[in-house]
C-alpha cells in the first residue's frame, strides 16, 4: 500500500465522519415558529426517496461545477433555491436528506483532497450571507442550513489537516459567519462562534474584538476588559481597543487608569474614528471629578484638531457654563448652527453599531484562500477553472 493511498483513506475516513458534525440542525433562534412554509410537492407526483437524493446531488454537483467555473453571482443563489426547494416542506427528514445527499458528493470529492472543503464552506458561506440579506424569515430553514454548513466544513477541514494555515482559516470562517450574526444583533449565537474562531486561532484581533464587544453590549464590563487587554497584546496600537478599555474601565471605576488610556490616546495624535470621541469621554472623566479646568483644556485641543464638530462645541460649551463663562459658553452655541452639515456626532453611531469593516480582514482572507484551492476542486469535479474571478 503506498503512502498516498493510505493517506487517501485518511482522508475518506474523515469526511464519512462529516455527518456527526451536523446531524442535529436545530432552528435559528430568531426565527418564529409562525413562519409560513410551501409543500414543494404540492401540484405534482411525490419524489421518491432515491429520486430525491439523485436530483440533489446532481444539482448539487452542477452547482459546485459553476462555482469553480467562476460563476460567482449564479452558483450561490442556485445553491440557495435547491436548498429552500428541499426544506420548504418543513419535514425534518427533508432536512436529513438534504444534508446526507451534500454530504455524499463532499465526501466524494474530499477522498482525492481536504482543500476542496475550503472552496465548498465557502459557496455555502457567500448563500448565508445573502439569505440574510433578503430576510431571515423567507427561509428559516434554509438560513440555518447554509450557517451550519459553513461551519461545519470549516471545523472539518481544520480538524482532519491540524495544520496551523487551516486553523486560520477556519478561525476566520468562523469569525466572519459570527459577524454576520452579530450584524443581525443575534449577540448569544455570534459570541459562541467567537469562542470558536478564539479556539483555533488565539492571535484573531476581529474575533477578540467582536467578542469584547459582546459583552461591553451584555453589560459584562470585567469580560470586556480582559478580552481587550488579550487583543492589546497582539496589537498595542489598536486605537478601538484602547478606547474600549478606557470606557469598561470606567464602568468598573477605574477611572485613573482610563484616565491614562484616554490620555495616551490624545498623546499619539489618533487619528481614527474613534479619535473625537476620545477627547469627549477624557473631559467627561475630569468633569465628573469636577476637575472643570483639565475638562476644558482637553475640549479646547479637541476642537483645535476637529473644529467643526458640533458635540465637541456642546461640550465645551456645558464645561464654560459650570466655570461661570456664560458669553463664550453663548457664544459656541450660537457657532453650533452655522456649523457645515454633515458634522454631528457619526463616531457614537459607529460606536454602538456593528461596523462591516470589523470581518473585512476575515473574509478576505476566505476569499484568497477559497481562490487558491479552485483548481483541486475543479480537478476533483472533471471541470476545468476559471481563469479569473471565482470562489468569492
């Protein structure tokens, strides 16, 4: 028996284990039991069984054939409609038999080599994030399918190469559905996927970040903090980090030492988003020790670098009123409603938002990867690959 033989089995092994992964697809958790679904039998002959898993994995297989083609606007909204036309009958062995039939073809095309899973997580991948775009409630089954899917291969593929490059990148698969889900405000569900992606890859900035941010918003300051102090180490210079730490570390009444964040911050000259925001939450800190001097002194260098923005007049303007300056505190009112449009407080939305650009690094990474292994899941499917775009 040759190595490669061997190895082969190995890997054919595996993929039969495929089936434990996700065998027991619950229901997204926000989705309602009220949810309307049509019986895709309804008006014809009833499939049998075999004909059912037949037409599947055929589908199934030309699906995967024009992702590698480079048909990456078709392919996934074609994977979409097979899956919601299984589903739709609300049948849990349906479901089942949607699973087991993309299971057969994966595993099929696994046996020759692991990296076709990369491609595949990742069709499965772009057809949740644009299940999600149309609403949730459209296709619940369907939604949780494709998100299980995606990760499951992910977890697979990481699991059966142990390689450190495939930990990265299921980490990242990972990182990027729980971004997805945290953009829907499903924090629960998207903080385990974090967990998950942390697990595999310790060194996932957006995945700390996005964790701490859950809890931040779970009210889990002593969480927060000890998340961001991880990422810090990985990167001392993140400037969303370090504003984070400051604002958990007052909730904590750590004022000194978020004092000394905010401070740092100014004293590096930021220039991020969160920059603005830093000089209002230093005065704020100093204002609420009545330190009314050092208030102003931080509002007036915050205005000097962003001078038409309308909280940083507010601010100060609040600051000059409680020092007994009532003209000039007038007076920065009165500036307030000359001030250019657009210059209001953008940086508190973005605060309290989920920012897209947070996973861009995650699925960036995805894309390259899933580019680079179209090739071996063309070879393993007989179609040749496109020779430019495909796979995003």
């Amino acid at each position: 028996m040759t190595d490669r033989g061997s190895s082969r089995r190995r890997v054919a092994a595996a993929l039969l284990g495929f089936c434990a992964l996700a065998q027991a697809q619950a229901q997204d958790p926000w989705t309602s039991s009220g949810v309307q679904v049509l019986d895709s039998s309804a008006g014809g002959e009833k499939e049998s069984k075999k004909e059912q898993v037949d037409r599947i994995q055929t589908r199934y297989r030309e699906i995967l054939s024009a992702w590698v083609a480079g048909e990456v606007d078709r392919a996934p909204d074609d994977l979409i409609e097979l899956e919601k036309g299984v589903v739709a009958d609300g049948d849990p062995k349906s479901r089942k038999r949607l699973l087991q039939s993309e299971q057969a073809v994966i595993h099929e095309l696994g046996a020759t080599s692991l990296e076709v899973l990369v491609p595949i997580a990742m069709l499965h991948h772009e057809a949740y994030s644009r299940l999600l775009t149309r609403g949730v409630r459209q296709a619940p089954l369907a939604v949780t399918h494709a998100r299980q899917m995606a990760r499951d291969l992910a977890l697979l593929y990481n699991q059966q190469s142990g390689s450190e490059g495939s930990a990265m990148v299921a980490s990242r698969v990972l990182t990027s559905l729980g971004g997805m889900l945290l953009e829907h405000a499903q924090q629960l569900p998207a903080a385990e996927l974090f967990y998950q992606a942390l697990e595999l890859d310790g060194r996932n900035v957006p995945a700390r970040l996005a964790l701490a941010t859950v809890y931040e918003k779970s009210a889990q300051a002593e969480s927060a903090i000890k998340s961001l102090r991880e990422l810090l180490k990985l990167d001392p210079d993140h400037s969303e980090a370090r504003f984070r730490l400051a604002m958990n570390l007052k909730r904590m009444g750590e004022t000194a030492e978020a004092k000394k964040t905010l401070n740092a911050l100014i004293a590096a000259n930021d220039a991020s988003w969160v920059a603005p925001l830093v000089y209002q939450e230093l005065a704020r800190l100093y204002a609420e020790g009545e330190d009314w001097a050092d208030a102003e002194k931080v509002l007036r260098n915050g205005l000097g670098r962003y001078p038409d923005h309308v909280r940083l007049h507010l601010e100060l303007s609040s600051v000059l009123d409680r020092r007994g300056s009532f003209g000039e505190a007038k007076t920065l009112l009165q500036k307030v409603v000359a001030l250019p449009a657009g210059s209001g407080d953008p940086e508190r939305l973005l605060y309290n938002s989920v920012r897209p650009e947070t996973f861009l690094e995650a699925r960036t990474i995805l894309e390259d990867n899933s580019q680079s292994r179209l090739s071996v899941l063309a070879q393993a499917l007989g179609t040749p690959a496109a020779g430019g775009e495909g796979g995003r």
